[in-house]
C-alpha cells in the first residue's frame, strides 16, 4: 500500500463553502417538525456530525454539468435524509449504542422511538422529492432505498449460512452501498443537465466510487484504529459478516484450513479466535488484496469522469483519492 | 350499547369476490423478489392473513366513483404493501410475538430482518407509486406514511409524559390511523375519477371512518375477547397508552382520584393494578362513551356519501357498520 498525501473533506470541501453552508441550512430547515418528539430528535442528529459525503457529491456533480442551483440542494437535503433514516435504522438492527461519537438514537429513546424516526425521515425525504415533481429522480431514489434494504438482506441471508463468494458480496456492496453513492451523482447531475451522457458518467463514476468506498470501509474493519473509526476491530467477524479481504483467504486456503477457519468464525462471536482469523486474512494479504482492488474501482471511478474537461475534475478525483486513503 | 344484526367482511365483500381475487394475484405478484430472504418472508408474510379492510376500500371507492380498474389495482397493492410494513415495524417497536394468528416477523427472524423488511416494503410500494407516474397519488401517500410515523411519535411523547387530553388523542388517532384509512379512499375515489367532490367526499368519508375505526380499536383494549382479537386485555394500559376511555373518566374524576388513578397507570406495566383502572373506567362508563363518539364519527362517514346516489352506498355503509360492530 503506497502512501500519498493526506487528503481531508474539509480541503476538498473549501471550493464550495457557501453552497455547504447553504445546504446545512437548507437541511436544518427540512428537520423541523412540529411533533415535539421529532423535533427534540432531530436536533440531536444535528449535533452527530458527519460526514455528510453524499451531500457533498450532490453539489459536486452539479458543478460539473453545469452549476449548483435549488434542485441540487434539495436533493442534496434528501439524500442526507435517506442515509440519516438507513443510519437510525441500521443502529437498532446492530444494537449499536454510538455513532459519530455521541450516543445513538436507539440508546437514547429506545428502538421505538428510533424504528418510527427512521420511517419519519424515509417518508419525509421521499416527500421532499415528491415536491420536486421529477419523475427520474424518484425513480432513482425509491430504487435506491429498495437496493439498499435488499443488500442488507441478503448480507444477513448468506452472513447465517455462512457461504459467500466475489460474486455475491459485489452484489451486496452494490446494492447495499453504490447505489445510494451512485444516486448522488446521478442526483446532483440531473439537477443540472438533461445530457444523459453526462448524468451516465456520474452515475458509473457513483457506482465504481460507491464500490470502492465500501471495501474501504471493511478493510477498516481489519485494519482501523478503534479510536479513530468509532468501531471496535473485528466487529464484522463477530457479526459473521464474510466480507472481501477474509473472502480472498478463504479462496486460497486448501479445504482443510478453509473448514477450520469457517468453524473458528462460527464461534467468533464474543471475539474469540479474532486473532486467529485476522493472522490468516493477513497470511494470504487479504487486506493488501482488497485494498488494490478498491483502487481498482477508484480508478473506474475516476476513467468514467473522462468526457468532462481536466481541470473541471479535480474535486471529484480528490474526493476519490480521499475514500481509498480516509482512515475512518 | 345497543345489538345490531352481525355483519361479516366476507359479506361486504361478496359483490367484489372477482376483483379481489384478482387484488390478491396482483400483490401476490409484487411481492416476489430475487432475493431469497426476502421472497421467503413475504411468502409467509401472504400466509398471515389480514383482515385487508384497506385494499378493499380502495376498490369500494373506486366502484363508487365510477368503476374498478388497473390503477385501482395498484393503488390497493401499494397501500397493503405500505401497512403491512408499519405492521413489520410496529410489532418490532411493541416487541410483539404474533401477528394475525401466527409468530411475527421478529419473532421468527430477528428485529433486524424485521426492520430491513419494512423498510423493502415501504420502498417497493413507494416504487410501484412512482410507477404509476400519478402525483396526486405519490403526494396523498408520501404524506401519509409521514403522518403515521408522526402520529405515533406523538403518542410516545404523550405516554411518557402521561399527560394526554382529548385534543391529543384526536390528532394522535388522525396521524396514526385516519390518515392512511382516507388515502385509501382517495387513491380508489382517484383512481376511477377527476371530480374532486366525489374525490373529497371520499376522503371524509375515510376521515371520519378512520377516527371511529380506532377508537373502535381502543375500546376492544378494554372489553374485547382476547382468544378473538389476538391481543391481551389492557395491553394499552401496560404500554400507558392513555386512550378516549380512560381520558374521559379521568376527565370526570376529581383531582384526588385523578392522581391516584395516575400513579396507578405508571405502575401498570406488568399488570398490576389494572383491574383497579378498569373499573374506574366502568365507574365513568368510559367504553359507552368512546362508542358514542365512535358512532358519531360512523355517522359524519355515511354523511359525508350522500353526494352519491343511495343505491352504490351500501357496500361503504355496511362497511362503516362493520368497524362499529367488529369484535376483532
């Protein structure tokens, strides 16, 4: 793994300032409720920064077909909101008691309160889209939402049976990750351009980013600092979830290994065997493995900006570098 | 209370016995999915069998407004799809073991699976909305999964402040359950017609039943069967779910008895106490009072018809009888 210059958001970010600080204002202003529970909770979820990348890459496919205008912060406000139902909800699927550093809903108002939140913001950003009244980017946005459940579902199908190979888990990752990455852009350019060549390299731009961010994110799995990601180490294995690095060492074990390594994951969910299983990810350089093929999507990535003119591209080829080399 | 002659769903439903057939190939059809878990849970999720008072509204109003056809189809697929994923959910929220006579979704998969499932569903509903390319109808439906989630957001706000008036519990029950009660009307009315009376007419109509079908619902809490309706007796009790019954002795009560009866509802969790609330409900004839009311609301539903010829109202008025009467 080669080191390059660090790269953070908040550089890639600068050129736009404004428009950012208009979207947070804009996204403020959808929250607001007049349900007084709703309003108390999405207060809080302001206070859990994030990253916000998916606004980010709205505004930024925008700016490359043409310019940022009411439309694109609109469905910069609704991606924020889809990803911020998808998070509340994949917290009590996890029973995860933090996020961006401050306690979860779940752990705060319980599941209840945090199932129906979910659902408010899903229904209230789908509205938001409604009163767009634009058709394709419904079409994306339901289709979307519908891929990400779907991925999800069938991590956790193939996760309890244990059996998955490349194949399934692109499909996963695919659906369960690119394709709300990829609506981004998809979002952002349709904002600005009826150019539907221009609106189909963002959305394979999205697709091969999306793909690439996802198994950043489960390299980190392996390879992050606690401290700095906000997971504990390991916590895929413990959940069973198989993902690339651990799915490359299984393909180059011999069956007698493979069977053993199977078994210590089926036992691994309070941690035991962890180092086991992450020595033998390491003895076939799982890791070294799925970081090159994360750049190789990243490179897809950045391939499928080549219609739009050099130096127009320059944010979102950071932002690319940005996924590969983030360590949380 | 007085006995009216039993009314079944089965005969309301006997002059549209080859649409509903027809209803039920068609969700049948847009529940299938590729992905194996998904299609196994919907495949037990078609054996729970539902009362389906709602897409069955949706084809009354279309019948009314002029004739059942594609639309109407699909407007009652998306709207059972819709509240089969609020049911999903709530029985997640309320930790529910059953559901219509067989265990739940999280009972026999796992709040997780539970959760992403209701998320699928609200999606791929949503999704055949967009496929309709109607925005009156995505606009009717966004707004009402809203409303539902809002609705019981609020009444978890109330519950754990135990302070809820009758206003509340109106606005609560409207959210909650009028809301998608009336777009089935209003899918079904629009689905067969532009003419907004009729249309408006409809949406009163469900409206109104809507409100006296809950309130129907929450006397049952207090004096239904439990082997009928499948729930334990006072479960709102135990939840502190403070519906028109209790609300209206305690508005009877003077303010010593009031705070008695309230710090007996705060310890009403695990049952204790609760004979002691329902007869001070009985003391102030909360249940006679809630059916008065729910008759009222039964009688502004049959009012709001009377723009259609007396003739095609039956199957709606039998239908508004029904919620009255049912005892489930």
């Amino acid at each position: 793994m080669k080191k390059t210059k660090k790269i953070s958001l908040t550089e890639i970010s600068k050129p736009l300032q404004a428009e950012l600080t208009a979207f947070n204002l804009h996204f403020k202003e959808a929250l607001k409720s007049k349900v007084p529970l709703v309003d108390l909770v999405t207060k809080y979820l302001l206070r859990q920064k994030g990253k916000k990348i998916r606004p980010l890459l709205v505004m930024l496919s925008a700016q490359i077909c043409g310019g940022i205008n009411e439309r694109s912060f609109r469905g910069a406000t609704l991606v924020e909101m889809l990803h911020t139902a998808t998070l509340i909800h994949d917290d009590v699927v996890d029973e995860a008691k933090e996020r961006r550093g401050l306690p979860s809903i779940n752990a705060v108002w319980k599941n209840k309160v945090a199932v129906l939140m979910g659902d408010y913001l899903l229904s209230r950003g789908l509205m938001l889209a409604v009163e767009s009244e634009d058709f394709d980017f419904l079409r994306v946005i339901t289709a979307s939402v519908k891929r990400m459940s779907e991925g999800e579902l069938r991590q956790i199908h193939k996760t309890r049976k244990l059996d998955i190979d490349e194949k399934s888990y692109f499909q996963i990752i695919s659906d369960k990750t690119a394709s709300l990455i990829s609506t981004c852009c998809e979002i952002g350019a349709r904002s600005a351009t009826d150019d539907e060549n221009k609106i189909k390299a963002l959305v394979d731009y999205g697709e091969n980013l999306g793909i690439a961010f996802q198994i950043k994110d489960d390299i980190l799995d392996y390879k992050g600092k606690s401290k700095i990601t906000g997971k504990p180490l390991g916590g895929d294995i413990k959940e069973k979830k198989i993902t690339l690095p651990l799915i490359h060492a299984l393909s180059l074990a011999d069956e007698k290994e493979r069977q053993s390594i199977i078994k210590k994951i089926k036992k691994s969910t309070r941690g035991n065997n962890l180092q086991d299983i992450l020595n033998f990810v390491d003895k076939y350089e799982g890791i070294e493995f799925s970081y090159k093929v994360a750049e190789e999507y990243a490179g897809k990535a950045k391939e499928a900006l080549s219609i739009f003119e050099p130096e127009t591209r320059t944010s979102l080829e950071l932002l690319t570098d940005f996924v590969l080399l983030r360590n949380k």
